[in-house]
C-alpha cells in the first residue's frame, strides 16, 4: 500500500483495504470506469457474503483479486460456481500486506480453500517496501494480529482525511501538468513513438508514484 502507517488508540498500523460501504470508482481501460460497493470491512464484495455460515473459496492478493478496471475479476468468475467466495484482494498489495489480510480475517472466515495470488510483476518490489514497516513486520509472528476488523470504523476516519488530502494533491498537479503539457519538448516522431513520452505529453499518467517504472523505494530506517 501507497499509504503509510498510522496510529489508532495509540498502536501503529498499516492500512489493509479501503473505505468501508462507500461507493467506489476503478479506473477506465476502455471499458468505462469500473463502480461498486465496497463491503463493510472495504473489499469488493456483496456485503451479505460476510453473515453466510460457510465459506468455500477466500481469494487473497492485490490489484488482480480486487478486480482492478474490469467490470468481473478473478473473483467474479469463480463466483459464478461458488457464490460463497469472498475476494481479500487490495491494490497495491504486497506479500506481508497479504498476510497480514490473512491474520485478520481469516480466522473469523474458517473457508474451506485459502487461494492466495502472487504476481512476479511487482510483489517482490512491494515487499522491498514492506519489510521497511515494523506494523507489517509484526505479522511474522505467530498468531499476531490488531484486530483491525473491529477497528475498521476509527481506521476509516483518518484514512478518508489521508484520502481527500490525496485528491486535493493529485488535483493540484493535474493542473499544472496541464500547463506544463502545452510548452513540453518532444524531439521528433520516434519521441512520440515511446508511449511513455505520449502518455507524458498528454498528461496521461495511469500510475501511482510508487508504482512509476524503474522506482524502488530509497533506503532508510524501518518506518512504524
């Protein structure tokens, strides 16, 4: 996750998923910007799924399991045999992020299968990241967890204030990106050839700064 750890009732944690029962946007890849519901502990589920007695699939992992630009993920899919599967997926996900899902919610959900999806793409590059969080590396322990399920009202509070401070940022660049975007140099036809120098020159930027290509987090003390 792009978002730090912070501090509810005075125990430093990392944010495992998003708003919970708000409506949700995902981006637009040509099929039209993807809206659900989120459930009521912030993953994209029905929210019902969570008072059934039975669970047969729980499928952990990032933005794939979450289903990210796309109207029916992995999930949805194998939802259409088995209704009961719950999705734990969360963008920007990474290895210890997953496992910390597992420690909270898990328990509670008892599924009779646990899928949990790596992709070599950027889950190494995540836990580069990751193992730099003391909260996520608590999860290391046997049986640890913060109970975040029954914390997840006071966690949203602060994370919908981390969330608007976000969009007034990202809101604020896009503005003088658009500026900017009038006066960029671009050398010839093979510089607009690279996508990278189009996507840049059209202000089109479908990524998160942590996400950027070529990025690795610097190197630094273990943040909490």
């Amino acid at each position: 996750s792009s978002i730090k750890p912070f501090k509810v009732r005075g125990i430093t944690i990392q944010v495992l998923s998003g708003l919970s029962n708000k409506t949700s946007v995902l981006c637009n890849e040509g099929l039209g910007y993807i809206v659900y519901q989120s459930d009521r502990y912030g993953f994209r589920n029905e929210d019902s799924v969570w008072d059934l007695k039975r669970h047969d699939i729980v499928a952990v992992g990032d933005s794939f399991i979450q289903g990210n630009c796309v109207p029916i993920g992995i999930v949805g899919h194998m939802r259409k045999v088995h209704s009961n599967t719950i999705s734990l997926g969360s963008q920007g996900a990474g290895p210890l992020n997953m496992l910390g899902t597992m420690a909270e919610y898990l328990p509670r959900l008892k599924p009779r299968h646990i899928l949990w999806f790596y992709f070599e793409g950027n889950d190494m590059s995540d836990l580069r990241t990751e193992i730099r969080r003391k909260s996520l590396l608590k999860y290391l322990e046997p049986n640890h967890r913060f109970d975040i399920p029954f914390l997840k009202k006071e966690i949203d509070k602060k994370l919908s204030v981390i969330h608007e401070s976000m969009l007034a940022k990202r809101l604020k660049e896009n503005r003088l990106n658009r500026v900017k975007t009038h006066v960029l140099p671009l050398k010839g036809l093979f510089d607009v050839l690279l996508l990278r120098n189009l996507r840049r020159a059209l202000n089109l930027n479908f990524l998160s700064p942590d996400r950027s290509e070529g990025y690795f987090p610097p190197k630094g003390k273990i943040a909490e």
